[in-house]
C-alpha cells in the first residue's frame, strides 16, 4: 500500500482531494500506470449525488472514476505485450477468469467482477494506478489521451451495436442523446448503419448529435418520431430501436418504432419496472436484447478511432487540471444540457 493523492468520495455529497491508502505492489501480470485523462460518468456523479446505485452503497470512503487513459511506467515480471511508455487505456471491470460467466465470453456479467468505482472498488482518479496488462490496451499515436478515456463509454456503444447484429444499410433510432445515446449512434453507424434518427426533449443534446453525418435528430417535444421513422423507412419500420434515455416513458415506443422482426436493444437502466406489452412484440417477433457493460470491445473501438470512423473529440465539453476535480464534480452535477463529456486531466 501507499499513501497518494485521489478525488475520494467520503460518502454522499461529500467529496475531498487527500491522500488516501492505495495499492501499488506491480504484481507478475500487472502494469503501473500515470494516469493522464478521466472522464466523468453518469455514474460517478450519481454516487456523489444519491450515494448509491442499486445495491452498490457507498458505505466507506470511495475514489472516484474509471474512464481513463495514461502511460506505462512500470511493468510486471510475466507482461511482454506492453512496456514501459506505452500510451494506454484500462478496462475497469476485471472479472476472474476462471468464472462460468468468463469462460462463456461474457466475462462482463460475472457476479465477482471488480469495477473500477462501484464499491467497495476504488476509481482511477489518483496520479497512479496498477491494473492488469490483459485489461489495459494500447493507443495508437493518432488516438489522444482525451480519445482514450473515452473508449470506456464508447464500450457501451459498442456492445449495443453488436448485440443489435446490425447489417449493412440498416437504419436505427436512438432514445435519448446523453452521452451513452450519442455513443451509442455513433457506434452503430460505425458499425454499418445507413442512418440514425436520434429522439431526445432537449434541443442542445439534439444539436450536438446532430453534427455528425448519417444521424438525424427528432425533438419528441415537437414533432412525431413515428412519422419520422415513416418518412425515412416508408412506413416500413426501423430495423434497430436502441433505447438509451432510461426513461419509462420512452418503453412506450420501442414497439411500434421497429419493423416487423426487428431489433430492440435496451440500453438505458431505467430505477422502476416498466411495462412490456408482450403482445404487440410477439406480432412483429421483435427481438430483444439487453446490454451491461461491455465485453471484448476496447479493441476494436480503438481501431474505429485510429481509422478516423469514428471522432469522439468534438463530444469533450471542458477539461479540467486534477486539482480542480471537486469543481469538475459540480460542474457535472449542474447537467448543463451543453455538456457531454467532461475530463479530468492529471498532469
Ligand atoms: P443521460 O441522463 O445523460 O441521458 C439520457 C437522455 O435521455 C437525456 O438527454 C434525456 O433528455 C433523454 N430522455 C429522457 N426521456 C426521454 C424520452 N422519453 N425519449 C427520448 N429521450 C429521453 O444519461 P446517459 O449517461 O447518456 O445514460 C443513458 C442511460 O444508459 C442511463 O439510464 C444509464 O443508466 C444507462 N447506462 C447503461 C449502461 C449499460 O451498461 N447498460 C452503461 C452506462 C449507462
Ligand atoms: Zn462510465
């Protein structure tokens, strides 16, 4: 253990930059790395505001973050597929890999995952962290350090976009154009679709989707999404509805927006049940899928970003310096409908 600097959630509302016990021993498989950019979740926020998510209760003092980026400074006896300099990513979810759940490939719904910032596991938002080398995946020179903190949120499109089975032409929607929405179009016309109509309230979220070539954008508010859909698919239907706002209300059109025999990928979590009506899913067989996380993405969501396919560079708002980070908190905490992603920058 070592005593470092870290942005530690104390416990609900409470949040302080102090030095704190953490791990650094480098065992045989791991790497050492100085952190360099961390982006700010839905989810760090949430335990800073609610101090819980689900059954994941802040009970004891807590860093904070798990989207991040860095360089190698040390590695460990065994790793030979990194060295020292490296400019990196990490996966925050490290599963055991002698799980049912691994050994199935699905190794992100291993009961015994530890994730980076879901207690009782401690974040990255400290100067350095140790990390597994099978977790932790090279940047290219032409992916940046912002780039990469952003592939952790980008997993989740991508994971979306792969359980959708999406094929070559296929048009979506997206519910909701927060930052996992945006991603998740993204990822999906990175993925093959032709086009995507994003649905969000909110016009600022609307306009930052709206940048990107292949994605259209509807405000609920104002206009129909149905006839949106009609318009672009001739009444026919969408072949994929992702739907990423988490709001009940937005259960209601994941039936009728897809075509018969389409896909419906849940993406957003939404805290209550809501209601599924079984029979107008079974007239069309729709097909559904559900998402956590991601597993076996980071790679090729890197190659998507090297390739130029995909550009997430426009979707960082503000960079703030480590010391700042209580700020970078608040600023996030006011959900200016401007802001995507904000950034954490160590160094
Ligand atoms: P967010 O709150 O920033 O974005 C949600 C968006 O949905 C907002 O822009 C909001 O205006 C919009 N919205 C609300 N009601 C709507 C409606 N009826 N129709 C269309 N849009 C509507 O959240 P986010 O960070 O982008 O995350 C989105 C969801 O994804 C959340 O529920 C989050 O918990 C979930 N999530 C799931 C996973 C996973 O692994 N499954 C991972 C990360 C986040
Ligand atoms: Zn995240």
């Amino acid at each position: 253990m070592a005593l470092v600097e870290a942005l530690v959630l104390e416990r609900q509302h409470v949040l302080s930059l102090r030095p704190i016990e953490l791990p650094m021993e480098v065992g045989p498989a791991d790497v050492k790395i100085a952190v360099h950019t961390v982006g700010i979740c839905g989810s760090d926020v949430h335990y800073y505001t609610h101090g819980r998510i689900g059954p994941f209760v802040v009970e004891a003092p807590m860093v904070l973050g798990h989207e991040a980026s860095g360089t190698i400074v040390e590695v460990g006896a065994e790793v030979s597929r990194l060295k020292v300099g490296d400019r990196v990513c990490m996966e925050p979810g490290i599963p055991d890999p002698t799980s049912k759940a691994s050994r199935l490939g699905m190794y992100n719904v291993d009961p015994d995952v530890r994730f980076w910032a879901t207690p009782p596991v401690h974040g990255c938002l400290t100067p350095h962290v140790v990390h597994p080398a099978d977790y932790t995946y090279r940047l290219p020179d032409n992916v940046s350090f912002a780039e990469g903190a952003m592939v952790e949120p980008f997993a989740v499109g991508m994971q979306a976009a792969t359980k959708a089975r999406i094929t070559p032409g296929d048009v979506a929607v997206v519910l909701g154009a927060g930052p996992i929405g945006v991603m998740v179009a993204l990822a999906a016309l990175g993925g093959g679709c032709s086009s995507v109509i994003v649905a969000d309230l909110v016009d600022e979220k609307l306009a930052i989707a709206a940048q990107y070539p292949g994605i259209s954008t509807v405000n609920i508010t104002k206009d129909s999404l149905e006839d949106a859909v009609a318009v672009v698919t001739h009444g026919w239907g969408v072949d994929v509805v992702f739907e990423c706002s988490g709001a009940a209300k937005a259960f209601e059109s994941v039936m009728t927006l897809p075509r018969p025999g389409g896909c419906v990928v849940i993406v957003g979590l939404p805290v209550e049940p809501v209601p599924f009506d079984v029979s107008l899913a079974s007239v069309k067989e729709l097909r559904f899928e559900t998402v956590f996380r991601y597993a076996h993405q980071y790679e090729r969501a890197i190659a998507l970003f090297a390739s130029d396919k995909v550009d997430l560079k426009p979707l960082v708002s503000e960079s703030f310096a480590f010391k700042d980070s209580i700020a970078a908190f608040d600023r996030a905490v006011e959900a200016r409908p401007t802001d995507v992603k904000l950034q954490i920058v160590m160094e």
